[in-house]
C-alpha cells in the first residue's frame, strides 16, 4: 500500500503497520487510519502519526516516558475494554506535541495521551483524570533529558 505523506512524500507501507482509531482522535473523529513513521529509524522517541485518508491530518507524537520517566498514565477499565486488552504490556503511550519555533514555545499534552494496543493495532485517546497533567506542558520544563 502508499500513503502520501505530509513530511516524507510518498510511502510505502503494510496494512499491519497501521494504526486504528475506531472512534478517531479528538476533534478528528472522521480520520480512523494513522500510519506512525519514525523520524528516525527504529525510534519511537518522535514519530510523525499520519493519516492514510488525508495527507494535511498529521500529528507529531513522542514517546512521553523519554521526556518523563515517572509519567504514569492510568486508564480506566472502560479504556482496557475499547483497546481489547486487560495487560498494560500490550499497551504503548504516545503524546500529542505542538512545535514551534522554539521549546519555550512548544508544547506537549501529557492529558490525553494516544493509547495503542500493539498486538491489534487498535488506538484510543483518552483523557486522564489526574490533576499533574496538563493540556500543555512546554518541551522546556523536561530540559536537560535525554530525549
């Protein structure tokens, strides 16, 4: 399959590299599948989540425990059931960044992480109740990490 894409042109891919969002992301319920493309080979640290049915719907994501080890998602039990899984290994965390000219101006979302089942493939963003984790946290406050 291709996919063109918003940074990388045209890509090549396998159905089962996609990831699934049956009820889409927030704000882009209509976009349900995301092909995730590393910036860098084998990294999960950044990733540019880009949407197969719209070559302007595209995110980018990192892996929040690089920036916060002590980041501790907890889901309810109704996300378990949406992402068909019991087992928290199954699961991997991704937040939502905006970038902008500089880390003082740009921004994670350590609130609604994107949670995918990587047996299935299947997605959800979730919103979670604890009060620590805001909409926005700027990329300077995890200064000094190696990320």
């Amino acid at each position: 399959m291709k996919a063109d894409t918003m940074y990388f042109g045209m890509l090549e891919f396998n159905k089962e590299e996609l990831i699934c969002f049956e009820e889409g992301l927030f704000g882009f319920e209509n976009r349900k599948d995301f092909l995730p493309v590393p910036f860098e080979a084998e990294d999960d640290t950044i990733l540019c989540l880009q949407s197969i049915e719209d070559r302007d719907t595209s995110f980018i994501i990192m892996n929040p425990f690089r920036l916060s080890p002590d980041y501790n998602p907890q889901l309810k039990p109704e996300d378990y059931k949406r992402l068909g899984t019991s087992r928290e290994e199954d699961l991997s965390y991704y937040v939502i960044c905006v970038i902008r000219n500089t880390p003082e101006e740009s921004t994670v979302n350590l609130k609604c992480p994107v949670v995918v089942n990587s047996v299935t493939r299947k997605a959800i963003q979730v919103i979670l109740e604890d009060g620590n984790y805001r909409f926005r946290h700027s990329l300077s406050e995890f200064s000094g990490r190696e990320v």
